[in-house]
C-alpha cells in the first residue's frame, strides 16, 4: 500500500487566501462608508475627518509595526523591498487594523488606536508566527487593550448616548423586561433609528440592514461559513428568550 504525504492545506478551494481577504476588505469598507455617511449628515464633516485620521493612524501603525518585524526577523543579510513588500502583501495587517478601528468609538482619540493596533499587530498575531498562527484574535485582542486602558480618554467629538451606552449606565447591563426595552429603543430613536444605523456607537456597529446584506454577500462569495453567524445570533436568541 503506498502512502501519498501533502503538505497542508489538504482542503482546497478556487478562491485564493487574497481574494478572499480582498472582498472581506470591501465588505468592511462599505460599512465604513455608511458610518461616515451617518457622522457627515447627522454631525457634521469634523467627525468624517476623525474617523478617517483613526483609520489612518491604524494603518500606518500597522505597515510601521510589521515593516520593522520583517526587517528584524529577516535571515538574509542584505534587507530587500521585494522581500518587505511581499511579506505586507501576505500578512494582510490592514485587514486587522480596518476592523479595530471599526469596533471603537469614534470618540477615541488617535494616540490610544495606535497604542491598541500596535498591541494587536504585535502581540495579537506578528509573535505567534503571523497570519494563520495567531492563537488570539489580533482586532479583538486590539480592543481589549483600548477597553481596558483607554475608555475614560475619550475626546469631545460626540458625547450623544449610544445603545450600549444606555444598557450600561441606566440599566447597569441588565435589561430584563420588556417597559426597559422599550426605554432603550425609544432612547436609541425606535426600531427604524436602530435598523437604519441612523445613532451613535462603535464606527461599525452601524446600519444593520448594511451589514446584513454584506454578510449575505460575503456568505454567497464563500468568503466566509453561514453556520457560525447563524449559530452565535441564535445563539443569543434563545439565551436572551429564556
């Protein structure tokens, strides 16, 4: 009996590791611009200029961080541009450092998203072996850090309530019947406000119907597996009905 070895990945598809991080970098970009569309149109074009200058600030961290990593762990001894450029072209830091900057508010102020892309592009993911070895979400790990750290340090960009905002100061993170849910709706703007996007929060946490229609774009492309959205939202569902 003879024995075929392969290297992994042993389970292959048509679609390529850059394709499919290129159509996940579209998908978040056209939730960015939502969010900016709202920030412009509802506050202004001072908070469309913040949320663009934390957006750089990540990325430039990002291409910093990890060009100063490929330069560090290079084994030739004469450093090449074709070497850092294709070492960023596969490490796909940008993809972290567009989601970080979407899970903050946009309150944050610039010095604390360096901070927290550095600890994810670093820590999160360039330590372990970079991209496919990380054992920590690096945009999660990002966030944990600005959570932790750099909540109280937010700037007066916008200081209207968010939904999460509310749950946490009225209803100390326990809403528990239905005259609350009504209170936090009604304070969010109601139903439409909140399926719309149409208030405050996190860059991304935005209009639902967008980024429901994203996600269905992404799940078609194959770029990512409906069963694990499906399993988490029903997830929540049928914890939160009990």
């Amino acid at each position: 009996m003879k024995f075929v070895f392969n290297v992994s990945p042993n389970l292959r598809q048509k679609q390529s590791t850059k394709s499919i991080m290129f159509e996940l970098m579209i998908g978040l970009l056209v939730v960015f611009g939502f969010s900016l569309v709202y920030y412009g149109s509802t506050y202004g074009s001072s908070y469309v200029t913040q949320a663009l200058l934390l957006m750089a600030v990540s990325l430039v961290t990002t291409v910093v961080a990890e060009s100063a990593f490929a330069y560090v762990t290079h084994k030739k001894n004469k450093f090449d541009f074709k070497y850092l450029t294709k070492f960023l072209s596969g490490s796909f830091g940008w993809i972290t450092a567009i989601i970080l900057t979407m899970m903050c508010p946009i309150s944050i102020p610039p010095y604390a998203l360096i901070i927290a892309t550095f600890f994810a592009i670093f820590f999160g993911k360039l330590v372990f072996g970079v991209f496919g070895n990380n054992i920590f979400n690096p945009a999660a790990l990002g966030r944990a850090v600005m959570f932790a750290t750099f909540m109280g340090a937010a700037t007066d960009v916008i200081t209207v309530a968010t939904p999460t905002g509310i749950i946490a100061t009225n209803y100390n993170w326990l809403v528990n019947d239905a005259r609350m849910v009504g209170e936090m709706i009604n304070a969010a703007g109601g139903m439409k406000a909140l399926a719309l996007g149409w208030y405050p929060g996190a860059i991304g946490e935005t209009s639902a119907i967008v980024i429901l229609l994203v996600g269905a774009f992404l799940v078609y492309r194959k770029v990512i597996d409906w069963r694990v959205p499906a399993v988490y939202l029903g997830g929540i569902a049928v914890l939160t009905s009990i």
